[in-house]
C-alpha cells in the first residue's frame, strides 16, 4: 500500500496523480466508500468513492469559503442549516459565530458522519457542541419538513453527477424551496463544483443563473483549492436587493466582534483575502453574465469528476 497511486479526473484527457503513503482506514456505507488516506502532498485526506473530499494541507480554504462570506452576510444569524457536510468542517466553521443558537446539520449517510468523529480531532470539538443539532436523513425531506425559517442555509452537496444522488439539489425547484424556508434577511449558499479557466460553465454558471431566477441578489465567487485540482466555485443567493461584498474594513470588524477567538480564529480569510474571493477574471464574469441555463431535473447539469486509487508506481 505504500507504493499506491491516487488518479483524480479533472477533466477528459486531464487527471491529477498524487502518492498514496498510506490507507489509514477504510469502510463502506450503503452509499459509499469512505478512506482515511495519507498522501504524500496534502497529509491526512479524507475521500469518499476515491473522490477528495478535504485534506490536511487546505481544507481550510474550502470550508471558510464556503461558510463566512453568508454567514458574515446576515446580520446577524442565529439559525443555521447544512445540508450535506457529513465530514464536520463546515459546522465547526459555522459554529465559530457567536450569534449562532441553532445549527442543524443533515447528512444522510450516518457512516460517513461516525467515521469523521472517530477520526478527524479537528470536527471532534464541533460534533460535540451542544449548539449543534445532527440529523441523518435527506437533506431536502428535512427541509421541506421544516417550520422554523432559518437565517443562513449551506449546501455542502457532493458534485452534481450523472447518476449520482445530489444533481437534483442544483435546481430551481430546489432554490425556490430554499428561498421559502429562509428569514427577511436570509442568505443561501451552496457550493457549484469547479470554477476555473475551463470547468467554470459545467455547473458554476448555470447554477449562479438558476439562483438569479429565484434570489434578488446573487454572488459568485472562487478559490483556489489546491488538492481539488482547480479553483472552487461557490454561489450565495441574498434574500434581499442590490446586495454586495462586503468592504476589507467592514469585513475585518465583523470577524473581530463576531467569531469565537477573533481574526486568529481563521486561517484564510480576513477583509483582504475575502476580496479576492469576488474577484473573477473578466471572462468568468463573461461568462457568468452570458448564461442562459436554468436548471431542473428534466434539464440538469453535471460536473465532470471521478477518481481511482491503484498499485501503479
């Protein structure tokens, strides 16, 4: 085994190769397969159906892009939903907010969740909150079933795939429900799969112009993630008009005054780095700009990705 090989697909004729030290532990739910793996360039990773799905090096970067810009967004948030997020990150970053009473986290593969407890100590603290409130059930049957509006909702969805259970999750039905369940001042994100040079109109763009067709206001934005083999995508729908990014300034006051341990809390973003996450090349806000697309199960979209670990060496 320590001589295994990763091979992610980016893209047709396009794979990532990574070394594979070691598969620290291994299981199989009735969804998926989930590995534990030590890879020579990004640490401790986790992967589900030999897909990254975080690693030591810059899960960071992923979960508080995905988190802060909505939940410094709001106002003030006090009710928080995820949807997907079984891995714990996402809800640790959440519960960094001191405002937030009530987070509600729906996984439907309770495995998945069990396996991260055990062995990733940097959600342990997270799972552990009394704040957080764990459900292992359909992320969407949860919500629909909800009567409580929420402030902030976040969809840490696997990729929308051609077969795959979520591409259903990437549509204006879907939204539209989202829209319902939120408060006056809610703020919807969700992550849309790759966003770079030429991944960006896979699922990015379609899914920021479905949200337009749904929210009054709606942000794209990227990162860069290294382990992903691309920039990341992400799209915020604002429940009310004409919302922006926020200032460097306004920003940094607001982590200051509103996360557990202030500005040292975080490891990426702060008023400058969060800049760069609105920042889009001209030919991404193109596209952006450009798309027709809006999604629905009889029309979706579907990103492009898979990967395999192997004894070539």
């Amino acid at each position: 085994r320590d001589r295994r090989r990763v091979h992610g697909v980016i893209d047709d004729g396009l794979r990532i190769v990574y070394k594979l030290n070691n598969i620290l532990y291994t299981s199989k739910s009735k969804w998926q397969t989930i590995d534990l793996v030590d890879t020579g360039p990004f640490g401790r990773a986790l992967m589900l159906d030999g897909l990254m799905q975080s690693s030591e090096l810059d899960e960071f970067l992923y979960h508080e892009s995905l988190v802060h810009p909505a939940m410094l967004m709001h106002p003030n948030p006090k009710r928080v939903y995820i949807g997907g997020g079984g891995e714990g990150s996402t809800a640790r970053e959440v519960l960094r907010h001191k405002s937030v009473e009530k987070c509600v986290m729906v996984d439907i593969d309770g495995e998945v969740v069990e396996f991260c407890k055990k062995h990733l100590p940097n959600v342990q603290e997270a799972f552990a909150d009394p704040r957080l409130e764990l459900v292992i059930d359909d992320a969407k049957a949860i919500l629909e079933k909800s009567t409580e509006p929420f402030d902030v909702i976040i969809m840490d969805l696997d990729d929308p795939l051609e077969g795959g259970p979520c591409y259903t999750l990437y549509t204006k039905t879907f939204y539209q429900l989202i829209l319902s369940k939120l408060s006056p001042d809610g703020v919807f994100v969700t992550q849309s799969s790759a966003g770079g040079v030429k991944a960006h109109t896979m699922v990015f763009a379609p899914v920021h112009n479905t949200l337009k067709s749904v929210f009054p206001s709606v942000l794209g934005y990227t990162k860069a993630v290294l382990s992903f083999g691309d920039e990341w995508s992400f799209n915020m729908g604002v429940r009310h008009a004409g919302a922006t990014p926020l200032s460097v300034e306004e920003v940094d006051r607001r982590i200051a005054e509103r996360i557990i341990g202030g500005p040292d809390s975080l490891r990426f973003l702060d008023g400058i780095s969060y800049q760069g996450l609105f920042g889009l090349s001209k030919h991404v806000r193109k596209a952006l700009a450009s798309e027709t697309r809006v999604l629905s199960e009889e029309a979706p979209a579907f990103f492009y990705g898979k990967g395999v670990a192997d004894a070539s060496h």
